[in-house]
C-alpha cells in the first residue's frame, strides 16, 4: 500500500511520457500501413494502366477492321458501278438482261462478301439477278427506302441502307445500291447489292480477342449490322441501338467502357468510324480478361507483401514484447529508485522533489500546504531490547499506519530518515494537519506494539510535529526549506513535552 502513493502522487518521468511501447507500436502499424498503402497504389496505377493498354489495342484494331469493312464496301460499290455502266450501254432487254445474269452470277462467286446482286426496274419491278435461277415473280421493292431514295433522287451515287430483309432466305442483310437511268436520263431502275452479314463474322473471328471478347460493325444509327461471335440479333433483327454509334456522333474514333446490351459483359473497347461509308467497327476485350495479367501480378506481389508485412509485425511484436519488458523493468528500478526499500515509503529523494512540486503549486494556485513529521519515541531502546529485526517489523508498522491516514492522491507519505516519517498534505490548513497527526498518533498508539523502554505506556508510540505554510506567488524558491525547518522545531517541543503528543508549529505566511 505505501507504494501505491508514490504510483499516485509522483509518476516516474517515463511513465509521464508517451510509452515508448506505444510509440513502437505506432511506427510498425505506420510502416506496415505505408508498404500496403504504397503497394495499393502502384496496383491501381498498373490496374489503370492495364485498362488503357486494351483501349489502345482495341483501338488500332477497329481501325484494322474500319479499314477491311471500307475495302469490302467500296469492292461491292465497284461492282455495282460496272453493272450500271453495262445497263447504261446495253439496255434492259430480254438479250441484255439474260446476258447480264450470267455476269452478275460470275461477279457474286469471285465475291463471297455478297449474298446478292440484283436489278429492279422503275417500278420496283424485278428485272434480274444473281441467282442461279431466273424467277421474273420476285417481290417489288416499290417500297423500299433506297428504292424511293434513288427514284426521288438524280444523284448516281452509292446508297448505303440499313439492313433490310433479305428476299431469298429472310435474312437481315446490308445492302448497297445505286440508280441507273434509261438513254433518255429517266429514272430506268436501281441495281443492289446484299452484303452477307456471316462474311463479317468469320473474317472477325481470326482475331484474339479472349474468350468473351467481341467484334462489332454498327451503322452509324446505332443498327448492328454484324457481329462476332456471330448470333441471332442480327437475324432476327432486334439488335438494341449502341453506346458506339453515340460516341462516333462526337469523335470519329476512340476508346470507351461498357456493359454489353447484347450478352451482360463488362468489355473495354475501341471504336473507329468509317470514312465513306456510314459504319462503325468496334473491337472489345472483356473487363476480367484485359486485367488477367494484372490480377496474377497482384497476386503475386500481394503473397510477397504479405510475407513482408507479416515479418514487420512479427519482428515487430517481438519488439513490443521485449520493449514491454525492458519499460516494466525500467519503471520498477524507477520506483525503486523512489522508493524506501525497507517500508515501501516514498524515500528521501522522492519527497525532496515532491516538496519542491507542491511547494510551487501552493504559489500558483495560492493553497495552503501542510507538513507532518513523525517519530518514533526511544526507538534505539527498542532496537536495543527486541533486536534490530524486530525494529524494522516496527518501522513497517508504523509506516502502514503512516500510509493509512494519507487518504487523497496526492498526499505523500515518505520515510525521511532513521525512525522518521513525514506525510506531505497538499491543500491541507494547520488545522486539518493536525487532526490527521492526532489520527496517525492515536492510531499508532492503539496498535499496542509492546516496548518495554517507553515508560509510561510501555508500547510504541510516536511524537509528531506539524507546520503549515502558505506560500505567496513571490516566495524564493527555496523556502520551502523552511516549511521542513518548522515542522521538525514541532517535532522537537513534542519530545520535549512528554512525546506521544502531537505539536503544530506557529502558522506563517511567506511572501503573502
């Protein structure tokens, strides 16, 4: 228990710090936290940077594919172009026509990129083909867009329609057409051709673009015209309008990140406008595969990291361990350092400083500060009859009974010398010092220690001297001497009056 005051009243300086435990435990939690921290960013930065590599791949792609998609066009607009001109030189009748067929089916098989050529006459009427069959009951195209498109319109130029159904197979096609004109410059019909959809399709899938990586031709009204992996959005004709045909509206190539309306996945893509031709390739990776490379580099920096990490911490609360036991030795042999060995009392040294402390915060906060000395009567007596061990159980008692009556915190019981003790009182009048001696005497009285050298009681007893002082905001520092000088005169009268009595010097006020 007297060491409980020391703890309470007057905290080794270490222990006032901030712990050099917490300090450890800090600079390890900080350094693991910047190696995650550090690794966290560099495996966004590379994450980003793996995304942007796609963009840019898919984007030379698509102008790869912009390209063949134009070549594959312009070929088809070629020959159109020459069925027109042999229209305008020959005519549509009967010879003409059956000899036309013939060419137009030789032209569609050295073409495998088109379904069909055929010609219709200025009613919408069909005139001929390339397929291998002649069949004059074929479907007027009175109503079609590129057919009302060439008849309302004396440009000669190429038409490049929306996929329209196909007339053989019911098929979804692209087709490009032109308007040829009769020898007098009337309106004589329109030559078209249907774009196989599927010829896209196989050429895009030669391409490694992953797994679930797509390839996609888009009309610039958001009209998927062919796609790979090829399915049945285009044959059925319910592909959704595309994020693609939006963004060329604004830049004629480019890169952008989407969610696929057609089949779910998160892609990264490239897009590339067509310069001719109202299209739009667009070439995308998926998301997971794009960053395949990436996700096993962080897993295999991350299996690094954590060892590392795991070793800081590790190492680290080894540290920890050892630090703590170096701090707790460290605070004991600092207690110890305060602390009378014999009585668990604070020592001498310790009270010196606690003195000075106090002494200066009765200055400051203009409180009284008491002082209370207490001495064993006739101790060489006992030590004489009952041995010296026997004194140092005494002085243990004593100093328990000492220890009992300091009751705040911030009082200090210490042994300050042979048989004497002191209990410094913080905040505490003359009176109430004098009433916690009469206390400590009675009680030390009652314990009814036997001394047979300590007429007339015959028991351990004590004489006690108390001052009190209160020091004004000028008191040289050093007076404080003073506040011991007066306590000790007390103690003094009380062995001259009799001893087993309580004394209280005459009260001062020190530079008040």
């Amino acid at each position: 228990m007297p060491s409980d005051h020391l703890h309470e009243t007057d905290p080794p300086r270490l222990l006032r710090r901030p712990s050099s435990i917490q300090l450890l435990k800090g600079f390890i939690v900080l350094v693991c936290l910047a190696i995650l921290g550090l690794e966290g960013w560099r495996d966004w930065s590379e994450h980003e940077g793996a995304l942007e590599e796609t963009e840019t791949q898919m984007v030379n792609l698509a102008r790869s594919l912009r390209q063949h998609a134009e070549d594959t066009f312009e070929m088809t607009d070629y020959a159109l172009a020459a069925v027109v001109d042999l229209l305008q030189v020959d005519g549509t009748s009967p010879e003409a026509l059956a000899h036309l067929h013939s060419i137009l089916v030789n032209r569609v098989s050295l073409l495998p990129r088109l379904k069909e050529i055929g010609v219709y006459g200025p009613n919408g009427e069909w005139l001929t083909s390339s397929s291998q069959e002649l069949v004059p009951d074929r479907a007027n195209l009175n109503g079609r867009d590129f057919f009302i498109h060439h008849r309302n319109t004396l440009s000669r130029r190429a038409f490049f329609a929306p996929p329209e159904r196909g007339r053989p197979l019911g098929e979804r096609v692209t087709t490009i057409s032109r308007r040829f004109n009769n020898p007098d410059g009337t309106f004589g019909g329109v030559v078209v051709a249907s774009v196989d959809p599927s010829y896209f399709a196989r050429f895009y899938s030669q391409f490694d673009i992953g797994r679930n990586g797509s390839i996609s031709l888009v009309s610039t009204d958001g009209t998927l015209l062919s796609r790979f992996p090829f399915n049945g959005f285009v044959r059925d004709g319910n592909a959704p309008r595309t994020i693609a045909a939006e963004r060329a509206s604004r830049s004629p190539s480019g890169a952008f990140r989407f969610v696929s309306p057609i089949d779910g996945i998160d892609r990264v893509s490239g897009y590339d406008s067509g310069t001719y031709f109202p299209f739009v390739v667009v070439a995308a990776k998926s998301r997971d595969e794009a960053l395949a490379s990436w996700w096993s580099d962080v897993a295999h920096r991350g299996v690094g990291v954590g060892i590392l990490v795991g070793s800081i911490g590790l190492l680290g609360w080894r540290l920890v361990i050892q630090s703590r036991r170096r701090e707790n030795a460290e605070a004991k042999l600092a207690v110890l350092a305060r602390t009378d060995g014999l009585t668990g009392l604070a020592n001498r040294r310790c009270f010196d400083e606690q003195l000075a402390r106090e002494w200066h915060r009765s200055i400051r906060d203009r409180t009284p500060l008491s002082l209370v000395i207490v001495d064993i009567d006739r101790f060489k007596r006992f030590n004489d009859v009952y041995g010296h061990q026997a004194g140092d159980n005494c002085l243990k008692t004593v100093a328990q009974a000492v220890s009992t009556v300091a009751r705040r915190p911030a009082d200090l019981p210490a042994r300050y010398g042979g048989e004497e003790m002191v209990l410094l009182l913080p905040g505490t009048d003359a009176e109430g010092a004098a009433k916690v001696a009469e206390r400590l005497r009675s009680a030390i009285e009652a314990l009814a220690l036997p001394h047979s050298g300590n007429a007339p009681k015959r028991v351990v007893t004590v004489s006690i001297g108390t001052a009190t002082l209160h020091p004004g905001p000028e008191a040289p520092d050093r007076r404080y001497d003073s506040l011991v000088s007066l306590a000790d005169h007390a103690l003094y009268n009380a062995k001259r009056q009799g001893r087993n009595k309580v004394v209280t010097a005459g009260p001062e006020n020190i530079a008040a």
